[in-house]
C-alpha cells in the first residue's frame, strides 16, 4: 500500500511493479471479529492500487490471469464462501477486463448493485422478487478499482431505483462510493433515494445466533428493495429459508 501503489508515479512512469496480491475474506462459522471482515475499501481507497472482487468461477479466472499480466499491484479478494461455488470455466487462457461491472440479471424495476458474495445473494433475492412481479437488474462490480460507474448510471437511469449490497461495513465503503457518485452524476433520474445494506455497524461475533444477524442476507435485500419501490412485500416461510446459516452448505460442520 505505501510503496508498491505509488512507486510508478514516483518515478514518473518509469518503473512499474507488476504484483498481485490474493486474500480471502468473509464471512464464516467460528472465525470471529478478525476473520470474518471484508476490508476491500481500504484498499480501494488507494490511488495506484487495482482491486478486483470476483464472483463466479468464469470472472475469476479470467480477472486473475488479467492481474498477473499487468503492470501495476492488483489486489486480488476471494470470499471464502465462494470457494464452494460451481461454474463453466473454459480450458483455454481468456481474460475479464479490470475495471468492467457486468449486468448478470436484467430488469426494470430497481438497480441492484453488489459485488463478490453479495452478487450470489443479489441474484437470490431477484429470483424470490420475480414471483412477487418486481423485476431487478443486477450490476455485478467485479472490480471495486477502478470503479466502472457508467454500466451503474446506465442501468440507474432505465429503473430509477438504486440499492447497494456491500460485501463490508456501509461506512466509509463502497456503496457509500457508488451511492455518492450516482447523486452527483444523475440525481433527477432517480425517483426515491438510493440505498445501502451491508455489515451491521459492529465487529462481527463468532457465535453463529449473533452471527447470522451481521450480514445482508436475501430477506435484507427484499425488505430493503420493498421499501424503495413501496411495495408490501409479504414472504413465505420457504422463501425466508434462503438465508444462510452463517456456514457455506450444509456439510460443513466448522472449525470447532
């Protein structure tokens, strides 16, 4: 942080540092306060630093071999919860643009913006909102630096409705970033002001039943999402169940 992101513009361009950097952050059962964090903003707070959150299989992949063949540091952020996810990857090399959001669910009615786990959880709440006739878009970041905030203000300008998902605390983080530059850029489109969810305001608690009240989880995203559109939103014991039991699946027993 204070020498690899600055020593190409110290300098002045002719000397680059071509390092990546991988983390694995989040959530998990019995970790406790100083593992269970996402400290993306930290980093994403630092000119000369790239910082990409991948979350599926396929972006990871292809943000990771982008990563290495560039010049510059990369941090590289893993959720450890995405470790047990499952995708088509192709064998052949292939790279994902740092610095390209993706929309990987189409809709009209609310933007939904989120990034690593938070897209796995964004794209529950969408399916479960679907029967209740609200349809989302939603916008995965896959890099948090550089921000991609044109595919945001062009998914925002079609729904008018923007909710962030952060993988961290709303303080001082990323969708306190992404919520400020979409009031500058197009407040008048927007027809209620935007939103923000994420890390409850506390260290988390290794105990699961505190546990599993700290982080956004699909009936988060739904009571938040009802509230912008103002819609009731009424949901069925079995679509409550989405939430996670602060453990990846059901095998894994925890580290205690």
């Amino acid at each position: 942080v204070n020498q690899a992101a600055k020593w190409f513009h110290m300098t002045a361009g002719k000397n680059n540092i071509p390092l990546v950097i991988r983390m694995i952050i989040g959530r998990g059962w019995g970790q406790g306060a100083q593992h269970s964090q996402s400290l993306e903003s930290w980093f994403a707070h630092i000119p000369g630093l790239k910082v990409v959150m991948p979350a599926t299989p396929y972006d990871a992949k292809g943000l990771l071999i982008s990563a290495v063949e560039d010049n510059n540091p990369v941090i590289f952020m893993e959720h450890r919860w995405l470790h047990n996810t499952f995708g088509e990857v192709p064998e052949e090399k292939y790279k994902v643009p740092i610095g390209e959001a993706k929309v990987i669910n189409k809709g009209s009615d609310i933007t939904i913006v989120s990034h690593s786990y938070m897209s796995i959880e964004a794209l529950k709440s969408a399916k479960i909102l679907k029967k209740h006739n609200v349809s989302c878009e939603i916008v995965d970041l896959r890099s948090l630096r550089p921000l991609d905030v044109n595919t945001i203000i062009t998914s925002v300008k079609k729904t008018k409705r923007l909710l962030v998902v952060d993988n961290g605390w709303t303080k001082f983080g990323v969708s306190a970033e992404i919520i400020s530059s979409i009031t500058e850029k197009i407040f008048s489109d927007l027809k209620s002001a935007p939103k923000r969810i994420g890390i409850e305001d506390v260290p988390i608690p290794s105990t699961r039943a505190l546990a599993i009240h700290s982080y956004p989880t699909p009936s988060k995203i739904i009571n938040a999402v009802s509230d912008l559109i103002g819609v009731e939103i009424n949901l069925t014991e079995e679509e409550k169940k989405q939430d996670p039991l602060d453990i990846p699946d059901q095998n894994f027993t925890g580290p205690f």
